[in-house]
C-alpha cells in the first residue's frame, strides 16, 4: 500500500527527513517531493542545462465535466441529460474553445473546454498545451468491480477517498493527513549523501501555504507575489527600528553572533541565512519589467509572474533545476457551480496564457512545463446546481515552442477517456465510475509524476524510490484491457 522501504536507505537519512515531514503538516510532502525530483534533476544534469517544472494546484477539487466538456453528438447528449441545470449549453461560446487535436480520438470523441478558457485553447491549437485524461490516485490498476469488491490485499484502494485534505495529501504525498513520508523522503541517500552544492532555491513556493523542504542543503524556501519575505528588524534593506540607528544596529548584532547555546546558536544561523537569501532573491528578480502582459486582479497570475521573475534570474541565482508552487482556491462547488466556475476558469486560464508568453519572451519556452493538480474531480451527476467530491479528473500540462520543439507534445490528448455514465450496471460504460460519475481513474499519480520527473532530468533508476506505486504501473496492461505505460508520452 502507500508506504515506504525504510531498508532502501540510510536509518539516519530515513529518520532525519521523517522528523521533516512529521513537523511540517498536510501541505508540505508535495512541495518536499518536488524539491526532492529537483535536487535528483540538478545531480544528473550536465552543467549548462536548466529546466523548471511549475505546479499549479487547484484547491478545492476542481469540476472535471464543466472544464473539459464532452463536445460530440453523443457524449453531449449523455451529458447534457445526466447534469441538467448545470450542463454547459452547445452554442458557439462552445464550439469556439473545441480542442482539435493533431491526431483524433477513437470513437469519435470529441472534447471542449469551459468557454472561459480560449486562451488556453489557443495554448493547445499552438501544440504548447497537453490534455492527459482521468488521472488521480492509484495503488494498483482497479476496475469497478475489484473496487465494490473485498479482496483488498490484491485490489487496494486509496485510503479516504472524496476527503478534501486527504486527497490533497495523497495527490501531494502518496498518504494520507498526516502523513510523515512523501517521495522526497523516498529519496533518502539521493538527497542526503553529502551533496554540498544543493541550492536554497531548487524549491520556491509563491503559494504562502505550501512550504517547501528539502534536507539538509535544499531548504525550503518562500517568497510572496511581491518578492523576498524580510526579516524587517534585521534586513539591511529596511531602516531603523523603531526609529533608531542604534536599535537595528544592535538587532543585527544579537541575530548574528554565535551563540554557546546549541538552540540559540542555530536560530541564529537560520536567521541570517533568511536575510542573505532574501538579499540574493530581492537582486535576482530585479528589474520588474516583464512583457509578458499577466492581467490585473488575479492572484494566480500574479504569483505566476512572480515564478517568471524567478526564472529570469536563475543565472544569479545559481540553479540549474527549480519547481516552483503556486495555488489558487474557491473550487469546491457544491452550489453555483453555474455561476461561480467561470470566472475561476478564466482566471486559470489567463494566467497560465501570459506565463506561457513571458516564457517564449525569455527564450526557455522548452525548458519550463507548468502543469495543473487538483484535490479530485467531481461527481458527473448534479446535487441540484453543483457537484460533489470525485476521485479521477482531467489535467492540462503547458510549455514548449509548439510543433515538436522540445518540452510538452502539445496539440494531443492522452490517457483513456471515460465513458459518460452514472449507471449502477456492469456494462462497460459503468466501469469507469464508482458511483454518480465519479471517476475511477485511468492514469495514476504516479504515471503523472514519473513522465514529467524523466523530462527533469531524474534518471530512471531513481524514480521507483520517489513514486512509491510506480512499479505496479511499469508498461502493463491490465486484464481490463486499459495500458498503463510508465512513461505518458506527453513530454518530449
């Protein structure tokens, strides 16, 4: 089940990172996992070669069905019967955002995205956007059946299904609330084996919450939207305290100087490695100048502009590999799903259209992939005018030049794409659901994370330690007759 081999590493590296994570609650093991990828990345790869990977999490679990919505004949009648109130209508809004990707879907199938969504749209018709289907958390590939039925040992489930912090938990850790042990700490020795030259940077998170650890060398590291969060009483940036030369003259001195006592001397070793980053961070990201046209009011986009500032000043920074956190809330939907999901799409999507942007404007389009994560889908069936908590769900991953020039192979759609149901039988059609639409998912976590850990760089011996459940999804297919490939095939 979701658990570690605490034999394939050190017991000091296993229990220092679990004392980590243990400390640092539901939202750090994404954040910790990442920056364990990034620091496997950075060891791997060759000394002018940089890339970036950028999280953009959907808190909340967004509605699958009102984002990516079935667009042929067929499927959208299902649908349209099956919501009701709250189906998209088939106008030309519409027909404006179908996706028509370079190669079609078998069967016919047919997808759009939420009419607030053109500029993502125009992202996938450029072949900078991909579109992987029904992915979410898996131990083992399940059907229907083997889910309703009771052999657990050989058809586990995810504990605590449709639980919001749970669910964030396992997408972010493979466990969960309260888990103690992400796919960072899987790494063990990979991490903790005297590379010296780890960055504080490797992990930024612009999302407040999401604190980024990552062992002894590659710390966690925060910024806000308007840069380098400062230590004011200390930070040569700032001016007097309380109005007194003499007073941040001695705040300095007391937050610099070593100390006898063990505790008392390593806060003070945070504290001024916190001001000499802040410094480092505050150059790097100077000047705000960025062309990249990210529009006002909208928080995401200022936290991805944030990243793009980052970005700019990798060279200064000193890091060849980074992953970068940012979030957005307001998507669990359970009334005004109508009204409310929208302006939240258009959000999501004007944000993720100008970072796109400013990254062709840098030149490193190829070398930066952003991709969208999300606590669950929802349920298909509506509870009058929203959706209830899900399990699989569609997921958008953005970057690269378009036609073939390096990151994501755009302009495509991959993974298995559910049939529209909520029936209770034991057609085909119902397999793929575990009641209400539900998605039972096709793609693994695992699947998702491995394909864009080996764009990173990490190599592929080490990606069974960092994905705990990868192995059950390693090239098989099962009895189901679904594929389950180690590797997605949409980076290049």
């Amino acid at each position: 089940m979701y658990l570690i081999n605490p034999a394939a590493h050190t017991r000091r590296a296993f229990l220092r990172r679990s004392g980590q994570l243990a400390m640092a609650g539901t939202a750090l093991p994404f954040a910790l996992n990442l920056a364990a990828m990034g620091e496997a990345a950075a060891q791997a790869a060759p000394g002018d070669d940089y890339k970036a990977l950028v999280c953009v999490f959907l808190f909340g679990g967004n509605d699958y069905a009102n984002t990516l919505v079935n667009f042929d004949a067929d499927s959208y009648t299902k649908y349209s019967t099956i919501r009701g109130a709250i189906a998209l209508p088939s106008d030309a809004a519409l027909a404006a955002t179908e996706l028509k990707p370079a190669v079609s879907l078998a069967n016919g199938r047919k997808y759009a995205l939420n009419p607030a969504m053109t500029r993502l749209t125009t992202l996938f018709d450029e072949g900078k956007m991909a579109v992987q289907l029904n992915v979410g958390p898996l131990i083992k590939p399940l059907t229907r059946a083997q889910f309703n039925g009771t052999n657990r040992k050989d058809f586990p489930i995810p504990p605590k299904l449709f639980s919001h912090n749970d669910q964030q938990s396992i997408w972010q850790s493979s466990s969960p609330e309260g888990s103690t042990i992400g796919w960072g700490g899987n790494l063990g020795d990979l991490m903790l084996s005297g590379q010296r030259n780890a960055s504080l940077f490797t992990c930024i998170s612009v999302a407040g919450n999401a604190v980024f650890l990552s062992g002894d060398e590659a710390l966690q590291y925060q910024v806000g939207t308007r840069g380098a969060v400062r230590i004011n009483s200390v930070s040569s940036a700032t001016g007097n305290v309380y109005g007194s030369s003499a007073v941040k003259a001695a705040m300095q001195q007391l937050a610099q100087q070593a100390r006898g006592h063990t505790l008392e001397n390593e806060y003070n070793k945070v504290t001024l490695r916190a001001v000499e980053a802040e410094g480092k961070i505050t150059t790097a990201i100077l000047p705000d100048d960025l062309n990249g046209n990210f529009p006002t009011s909208n928080n995401l986009a200022d936290q991805l502009k944030m990243v793009a500032r980052l970005i700019r000043g990798r060279t200064s920074l000193g890091v060849r590999r980074q992953v970068f956190f940012v979030s957005m809330g307001g998507y669990d939907l359970h009334d005004d799903l109508d009204t409310k999901q929208g302006p939240l799409m258009q959000r999501l999507s004007e944000a993720m259209f100008a970072f796109q942007r400013q990254m062709e404007a840098l030149g490193i389009a190829d070398k930066v992939t952003a991709f969208t994560a999300s606590d669950f889908g929802r349920t298909l069936s509506s509870n009058g005018n929203g959706s209830d908590h899900g399990w699989g769900s569609h997921h958008f991953v953005v970057g690269g030049a378009g036609a073939g020039t390096g990151a994501v192979k755009g302009k495509a759609f991959y993974g298995t794409p559910p049939p529209v149901s909520v029936g209770n039988t034991a057609a085909d059609d119902d397999q793929w659901h575990v009641g209400q639409g539900r998605l039972l998912p096709t793609t693994s976590v695992d699947q998702y994370a491995a394909t864009l850990a080996k764009w990173f760089g990490v190599p592929d011996a080490d990606l069974n330690s960092i994905l705990p459940n990868l192995k059950n999804f390693n090239n098989i297919t099962a009895p189901s007759g679904i594929s389950y490939p180690r590797d997605l095939g949409f980076m290049a």
